[in-house]
C-alpha cells in the first residue's frame, strides 16, 4: 500500500474552498486505497471559537489520520495583513518542527499552496523521506497579493516569488485547479507534461441536494452570495448593486459569508440603510448549499484585476451543483466555463447597472432561471465530480 504525507494549512472542518478540496482529495485518496497522514493547524478559519460547534465536525474516523499543530497566537484570522504574515510564519516553523519529529516515512508528500511558506515543510519532507513531492496549486500566491493591491513589502514579495520558483522547481508533479494556470507555471520553467489540471469538485452526496431545498415563494426574489468576503470578490460593488434595485422590493440579497471584510461590509450596508441585503454568519458547507438552493440566483464577483481572469471561484460549481442560475461579474476562465455551461448573465461591462439589469431580467423571468440552472447542473455533474477527477492525482501516483 503506497503512503501519503498531506501537509496542508487549511482543512477539515474549516469552511472555505481551500478547507473543502483538501478533505475531499484526503477522502478520494483513502478510498483509492492509499495509506494517508495529513498534517494541519487547529481549525481557525475565520474564526477559532466556530468550531466548538459540533455541526461543523460531521464526517467520521477522519481524526485518526490527523495530526493537528496550534499556533499559539492565533484564534482568528486578521485583517491586519502584517498580523496574518506573522501567522503564516509560525505555521510555517510548526510545520517543519513537525516534519523534523516525524519517524515515519512516506512515498509520497502533498502540499498545496497558497499560502507559500508552509510548503517549505514539503520541500524539507521530500529530502528527508526520499518522496516524490506533488504541489497542489489553488491560487497564484504571491501574484494574488499584488493583484488586490494590499501588499506591496518588496522583500517579502521577493522571498515569496524566490520560494515559489524553488518549490515549482522541486516538484515532482504539479496539480492546478484551473487551466488558467498552466502557461503562468510552465513559464517558471516547469515541463508541460508535469502540470495536471484537477477543478475544485462536487461529491454524489453534494449533487443530490439539487430539488430538496427549493425557493419557498415567487413574490420574493431572493439572490444569494456565499464564500469569502476577501479583497479579491469586490462585494462593494453588490452592495451598490442592492441600493440600486432598492426600489423592487420584491429582490432580497443574501450574503453567507466570512473573511477579511465582513466588519467592512455590514458597516458599509448600515452605513447606506439598505433593508434589502443582509450577512448571514458562516455556516458548514452542507447548511450553505441548503441555502443556496432555497434562493432564486447566485451571484458571484472578482476584482477586476488580470491575475483573477485565470481564476475559477469555487462557488461557481457549488452554484451549479444545486442548480442555480448565475449573474457573474467576472472575466477569463470564471466567464468562460459561465458561457460554456450556458448556465448564467456575465456583465460584459462589470458596472453597476448591466448587473442590475441582469438581475431584474433573471427576477422576472422564471422559465429563464430553471433553463440556466438546469443547464448549470448538467454540466457539472458532467465536468465536475470527484469520484471521475481524483483519477488525474491516482494516475500522478500509480506513474
């Protein structure tokens, strides 16, 4: 039985893409028949104190495969940018403190990345074990920093842009989330046939949730945004969006979320006297496809930054897992795979009034929604299950 050491900063029960493709390819990994360790820090993400709630901890026996690190500063993620490089330091020493006690070895070491610096651990790991290192790649971290515009230390950016040639570089295999990063790291140096594309993907559990929970009433169009609300998603612009279609009172804007701006946003939604968008607390990942599948049409939106056209939100494909027709303000591979699924309205213009236009023709056009959504559900069931994609990571393994 061939072994597999997961290094990964974020994971189950934490909410969020990265925590959620992370449990699953541990649980693919397991029922393929491999041997699997995953090494992580004690859930965190948004905040330490979620997790005393035991409906976030609902899958069984994954513990016995765990070894969990806790850092002794952090109960929450900051928006404070310095605070948070500080965090990612400790969890880097963590990691590698954990790697160095290690006695058993394995054949295989997976990381994925961002953030970067943990993955030091992995580059150590390899060396120390003799393993083959596959780095799963989920963003372009550091380029992302430099796209949202927060982070501009020249010698931090320079150690992190150092670290990533190095840990392309040492790769055995590199798996990426979306096409769009393939030229960007084969332009590190890395051999084409070396890059596996494997999409962020939905269980058979997941795809039965489409039809159980459905919207209650069509005198209340709700349109619902769920996932992180960070510096990449642009969530001003739906709060702007809201004010505008403040007068059809019959739209109502839901935004499920957490992150880097949540205090920002429910201040700025006060700040406006918006009665018609309000900010659910972060829930697990079963309760959130439950509520957006009881909503009308999802919404998703990335800054408007060349580093996010390569980009597929994972929230596109939860979108469509429940069958829910999608107003994009998106470009790049989110906009294509939108076109491609004729699931969902993309703003061309990404301003204000074509969404809100979007919107409305959604809002009043029923036929047209379960025609997008309906469309949306087949082709991820079609491109986007995990029982058909951990085949491309098996394959890795097994060559």
């Amino acid at each position: 039985m061939k072994s597999v050491l997961m290094i990964v900063q974020n994971f189950y029960p934490e909410i969020g893409s990265a925590g959620n493709r992370m449990k699953n390819v541990y649980l693919q990994l397991k029922r393929s028949g491999y041997e699997v360790t995953v090494i992580t820090l004690k859930p965190s993400y948004p905040d330490q104190s979620l997790y005393q709630d035991n409906k976030f901890w609902d899958e069984k026996n994954i513990e016995e495969d765990v070894i969990r690190i806790k850092p002794n500063k952090v109960k929450r993620y900051t928006s404070n940018m310095g605070r948070r490089l500080l965090h990612y330091f400790e969890a880097m020493w963590l990691f590698i403190y954990t790697i160095i006690r290690l006695k058993k070895t394995y054949d295989y070491v997976f990381v994925t990345t961002p953030p970067i610096f943990p993955t030091i651990a992995a580059l150590i790991a390899k060396r120390k074990m003799k393993a083959k290192l596959i780095t799963d790649v989920r963003d372009l971290w550091p380029e992302s920093l430099i796209g949202v515009g927060v982070f501009a230390n020249k010698w931090i950016l320079k150690s992190a842009f150092m670290l990533e040639r190095q840990l392309y570089r040492h790769s055995d295999h590199i798996i990426i989330n979306s096409p769009g990063f393939r030229d960007y790291i084969h332009a590190k140096g890395v051999k084409e046939e070396t890059i596996q594309f494997i999409p962020n993907s939905l269980t058979g559990d997941e795809l039965a949730v489409k039809n159980v929970f459905t919207p209650i009433s069509e005198s209340k169009i709700k349109v619902v945004y769920s996932g992180n609300i960070g510096l990449a998603q642009d969530l001003k612009k739906l709060i702007n969006i809201a004010e505008a279609l403040r007068e059809h009172t019959q739209i109502e804007f839901t935004i499920i979320g957490y992150g880097y701006r949540t205090a920002e946003v429910e201040k700025e939604i006060s700040a406006k006297g918006l009665a018609n968008i309000k900010v659910i607390n972060a829930m697990n990942r079963r309760v959130t496809l439950h509520e957006v599948s009881s909503a009308h049409i999802a919404y998703v939106s990335l800054v408007e930054k060349e580093v996010f056209n390569k980009v597929l939100p994972g929230k596109i494909i939860d979108y469509m897992c429940v069958g829910k027709p999608i107003v994009g303000d998106v470009a790049g591979r989110a906009k294509q795979v939108i076109s491609e699924a004729k699931c969902g309205l993309v703003a061309d213009s990404r301003n204000v009034d074509e969404i809100s236009r979007h919107i409305l023709t959604m809002a009043r056009n029923q036929a047209l929604r379960e025609e997008l959504g309906e469309n949306g559900y087949v082709y991820a069931k079609q491109h986007f299950q995990w029982s058909k994609n951990i085949k491309g990571l098996i394959n890795v393994l097994e060559a």
